[in-house]
C-alpha cells in the first residue's frame, strides 16, 4: 500500500513512526511546508522522499492513500479536488482513527514481545537454578533474577522456620553491610511487615511506604527503601520464605510484575527444596562414607577371623585375622568358594542351611593339611544392602 503523509508535525511525526514498522505499507513522500518539522528529519533518516508543497504529488495515479494531518480545512479541500478518483484521502477524525488503531496494535505487539522475553527470562532463570549446586548460589541467583525482571535496584531472600516463626536472611542485594549484619535473622512481629505477608499468603505491594500506615516499616525505612513487593514462596500451604524486591523511589508496581514474581516464587522455592535435598544427601553420604570407613578397618584390623562372601557364597573379602588364623593370604582366598576351606564340606551346607542360628561350631581345613578345631560362627546377612554375607569366626581354644 503506497502513502503520501502530507503534515509532518508533532501529530504526522507519530503517526509516520508507526506507519514505519507496517512492512506492508510504502511511504512515497512526506509533505511539509516548515523544513524544521519532526516527521521530515524521520523521513530523511529513512530515505523517504520529503516535500515542502503537495502540487504534483496528490495526482499520481499509484497513490492508494493520501493522509492528511495539518488540520487546515482548506488543504483538505484541494487534495479532495485534484486527487484521482481511486485514492482514498483520510484526515482529521480519520487520520486520528488509524492513528489510534496503529497504536493499539503496536502495544499489543509490545505485549506479546514483553511476555515472550519474560518467558525467555524464566526459562533462563530455571536453567540457572537447575545447574546451582551450592544452595548459596541458588538463594543469590533467586534474588538478582527478582531484581532484573522487575528492573529494582534492592532485594533481599528470607527463609521461614515455622517452629521458632522467625526468618533468616540468606540472601541480599543493594543494602547497607550494616543491614546485612544487623537483620540476619528477625522475629515475626506483630504488625510488622512479615507478620502481614505470613497471613495473606500472597504477595504484598507497598507502592509508598511513608504513606503505609497498616504495617511496622521502620527498619528498611531506615534504609531509604519507598517502595517493595513482598512474595511469599509456598509449598502446599506453608510458606518457606519470602522474596522481597525494593526501590529507593515511590513506585506503582504493575499486575505483571506481580505476576512475573509469583511464577519466579513457585520456581525458586523448587529450586530450594531440591538444594536442600542435595545438601541432605551429601551428609548422609558422608556419614555413610566414614561408616563404611570404620567398617572396613574393623575388618583389616580385627584379631578375629571375619570373612565376607557374595550371594553365591564366594568369599569377597578375607581379613588379616583370617589369614593369620587359617594361613591363606587374600589372593588365595578372594574368589574362592567358601566351602572349600571347610575340612568337612558338610559343615558348610549345614552352616548355609542354618544361617539363622547364631553360633555354629565348625572345623576348617589350613594350607598345611592340618585340621583347626573348636569354632564357633557368628552369622551376619548384609546381602539387601551390599550383597554380601559376613561371617564372624571366634576360637573358642
């Protein structure tokens, strides 16, 4: 569609601007009488012709459109007159519709290019908790996300503990290191802030703090914070912390950003809970860790003869008491069935039927051919956890 704009001051200016962004639509010229006019600088910027007279331009037979926007009656009137037949002409109330028209969907485009960038930024933002292993890092990555998509200089993360309903601080942005030393962990106040976003369960806007006479904002009034959003991080119906996202200026927080927080809230405290999981996880490894540890010196280092053997009853370890006692070193034994160190191999169907028994005199056969007498079998079934057996063997000599 070919359009000649014949008025390029404040209102032209505009309405070309918008115009520009429709790839469908070719500006053949800008008309102007006043060569200082906004719309003329834009047209030039553009490479699109500019004019100070509209004469020979309203005659061309390609135009599909004439815009007329300089509000004279009697500019109107002669574009009327000279145009040809299959040009359309809009001005005044016409032009002024389009203009509304265009700008109505240039803000929905605005829109939809704002939400997908805030979905990129989500999706960015739980690829970054994902990949967190120090739960440190998660508390800090929740924070600076909260702060960037809702572009506020100041924020701070407190997790809940229900039982002594009090709040630590474990993460914070943007305020004094006096606040950051002073407000590590706080008490649920009666009145406070805490106390109001505890009981709605949703989020808190406090647009103007010095203006907010229902809540206790005196400490982070202290800080020069005026305005903040405060969004609960829930699980179920309990609140595990908030997420607080200041500004040292008075501020009208949007239904999107409220929106855009709460889904952050829902991902962050996933992103806590798995932390603490792994956090959990690696202790337990570790007490599992030094457990085994204690076990295994127990096992190199016992005067007792203790042999461990797999769900097929060949012997998997074959201790330093074992060796001295039965003269076979571990190469020798490692592997080896265990009935093949019984002197008697009936001793050793009868001591796997009777596992369950929990002392079983044998007789075991040494290297030498000699014959060791009076033990006794102390039986131990690890087999869920290790697949193992483990025999505990006492002279009774």
């Amino acid at each position: 569609m070919k359009i000649l704009l014949i008025g390029a001051g404040k209102g032209g200016s505009a309405l070309l601007t918008i115009l520009l962004e429709d790839r469908e639509i070719e500006i053949v010229g800008v008309v102007d009488n006043n060569s200082q006019a906004e719309g003329l600088k834009i047209a030039k910027q553009y490479n699109i012709p500019t004019y100070a007279h509209y004469g020979k331009l309203i005659k061309r037979d390609d135009l599909d459109v004439i815009i007329d926007v300089t509000r004279n009656p009697q500019v109107h009137t002669d574009i009327a007159k000279n145009k040809p037949a299959n040009t359309e002409i809009l001005g005044g109330l016409s032009a002024k519709l389009i203009w509304n028209l265009v700008e109505e969907r240039k803000k929905k485009e605005d829109e939809i290019q704002k939400s997908l960038s805030e979905q990129k930024a989500l999706y960015h933002i739980g690829n970054m908790l994902s990949s967190a292993i120090d739960i440190n890092d998660v508390f800090q990555t929740i924070v600076r996300s909260g702060l960037e998509i809702t572009n506020t200089p100041a924020g701070s993360l407190a997790l809940y503990d229900e039982e002594k309903n009090e709040l630590e601080l474990t993460a914070v942005h943007g305020f004094s290191p006096e606040f950051s030393l002073k407000a590590t962990r706080w008490k649920v106040r009666p009145g406070g802030l805490t106390s109001k976003i505890l009981s709605y369960k949703k989020p808190v806007v406090v647009p103007d703090i010095t203006i907010e006479a229902s809540i206790d904002t005196r400490v982070i009034s202290a800080e020069g914070i005026r305005s903040l959003v405060a969004t609960p991080l829930t699980t179920g119906d309990r609140i595990v912390g908030i997420l607080y996202v200041d500004d040292y200026k008075p501020r009208t927080f949007t239904k999107r950003d409220i929106s855009i927080l709460e889904l952050l809230a829902t991902q962050a405290t996933i992103a806590i809970k798995k932390a603490k999981t792994r956090e959990q996880l690696q202790r337990n490894n570790q007490k599992l860790k030094q457990t085994m540890d204690y076990l295994q010196n127990v096992l190199d280092n016992s005067a007792d003869m203790i042999i461990t053997t797999d769900i097929e009853n060949n012997v998997v370890e074959f201790n330093k008491g074992a060796q001295e006692i039965l003269g076979y070193t571990q190469s020798e034994s490692v592997g080896k069935p265990l009935c093949g160190f019984f002197a008697n191999p009936d001793h050793c169907n009868q001591l796997l039927d009777k596992i369950k028994q929990d002392i079983f005199p044998i007789i075991f056969n040494k290297p030498t051919g000699n014959f060791i007498h009076n033990f006794s079998v102390r039986f131990k079934c690890y087999s869920e956890c290790y697949n193992r057996h483990i025999f505990n063997m006492r002279t009774e000599i």
